[in-house]
C-alpha cells in the first residue's frame, strides 16, 4: 500500500487567522454587517493548530466554539480587527479569511427613531484594507493569503486583488450560489504562478488542505 506523503509541519510556525464578519455600528441597536458565519476561517485556524502551528485568531462576532490550542482575541469592528491584526505580528503567514465590512458610520449616540420625517441617510466611510496593510507591512508575514468572495468572474476579480493586496495566493470562492453559511466549499487558489482550481469540498477538507499547502510553502525555498 503506497501511503500520501506526510505533511510538512508547522511546528515553530506563527500564523494569523482573521475570521468571521465585522460589525459597525450605526446606532447602540443596528449595525452593518457582511454575512458570514466564520466556520471557514475557524476550520483553517484548527486545521493550521494540527500541523503544529502557533495560530492567533482574530474573530469578528461569529457564534463558534474556539478550536482547541488557539488564541482567539474577538473584535467588533473593521478597525478593531486592523489593530488586533497588526498587534499580533511578527507572524511568519498571515491568512486573512474575515468578511470586512467595506464601510462604517459615524455612530448616532442614542437610538435612531424612525418616523420622525425622511429615512435616515448613512454617510459611509471607507474602513482600513487589513489584508492590503499587512501584505504592504514593514514586518509582512512571509506568505500573506488572502481570500475573495465573488459572484462574477471569479478568478479575474481575484487577480487584481492579488496584486493591489499584496498578497501571495488569493483564496477565491464563487459565493453566487449557497456557500455563505453553508458546510462546503469550491475555491480557486490564484497566485502569480497560476490557478490551481480544488473541488468541491467540506469546509474542513478545504481548511486541511489549504494548511498542508502553507505548511509546504513555508518549509520550501519559493512560495
Ligand atoms: N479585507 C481586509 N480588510 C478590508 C476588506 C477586505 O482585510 N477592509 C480582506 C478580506 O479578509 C479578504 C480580502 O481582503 O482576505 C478580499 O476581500 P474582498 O471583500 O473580496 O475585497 P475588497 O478589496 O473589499 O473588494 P470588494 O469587496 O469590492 O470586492
Ligand atoms: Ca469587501
């Protein structure tokens, strides 16, 4: 019987995790939000933990259990997810999976009623790009990753991410159909390189081999 060969380890290795949505208030009952339930990102800190990694996830507000071996720090907001990412460098691989709510508003300091006259208006402010900092960082993480959620030219989108980014692989994920808060997953690994295009897959077989590909790419002279 011919086994697979053993994965690389990562033990000796840090690596940052962000997970899950963010959450920006509008008021101290409403806020904006992505959808995403973090199950993805949670299963690739686990999965990087069985490897032998040390991993520091970063979490918005998501309603899982912190996988065991992790150090888990949750945030709220897009900007206190920039500075628990940026405080828990130096890292040797940064993997930025959290769906970041593209904008905020100044929060109102008591409810906003409704009925008082015209709907309010939100005056969106543009949040920090995490993944573009610390893929330009001084103390960048050796292999930087992000991911891509799209519903249209999956792999084109992906590519200009990868380059305005900074980063090394983009993870993209076609979400035009069930996948947000769903159990599987069907992602296009875009690097300079190439795409290497992996079946449909469970989250966490997606999450172990996405692990053993960094834990490749870390031990390995070229990324
Ligand atoms: N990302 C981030 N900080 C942000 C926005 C995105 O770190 N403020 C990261 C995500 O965690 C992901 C990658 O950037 O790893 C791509 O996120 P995505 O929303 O697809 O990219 P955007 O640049 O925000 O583009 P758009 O939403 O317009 O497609
Ligand atoms: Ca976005």
């Amino acid at each position: 019987r011919r086994l697979a060969p053993a994965p690389q380890s990562l033990t000796g290795r840090h690596i940052l995790v962000t997970a899950g949505p963010t959450h920006e208030p509008i008021d101290p009952v409403r806020f904006l939000g992505n959808r995403s339930s973090g199950k993805q990102g949670f299963a690739i800190a686990e999965a990087l933990v069985a490897l032998g990694a040390r991993v520091t996830l970063v979490a918005g507000p998501v309603s899982l259990p912190t996988p065991a071996g992790v150090s888990r720090i949750d945030v709220q907001t897009a900007r206190e997810m920039a500075a628990a990412a940026e405080g828990a460098l130096p890292a040797d691989a940064a993997v930025m999976v959290a769906a970041v709510a593209d904008w905020r508003v100044e929060p109102a300091a008591g409810k906003i009623k409704k009925g008082a006259g015209a709907p309010p208006a939100l005056a969106l402010v543009e949040n920090p790009d995490i993944l573009a900092t610390i893929g330009h960082a001084a103390r960048r993480p050796r292999l930087v990753v992000g991911f891509a959620a799209e519903t249209d030219t999956v792999v084109e989108n992906a590519r200009a991410k990868l380059a305005r980014k900074g980063a090394d692989w983009i993870v993209a994920n076609d979400v035009s159909g069930d996948v947000m808060g769903g159990e599987t997953n069907a992602i296009h690994i875009v690097t300079a390189a190439g795409v290497d295009s992996w079946p449909q897959l469970p989250k966490a077989a997606v999450a172990t081999r996405l692990a053993e590909r960094i834990a490749a790419a870390l031990s390995g002279e070229s990324l």
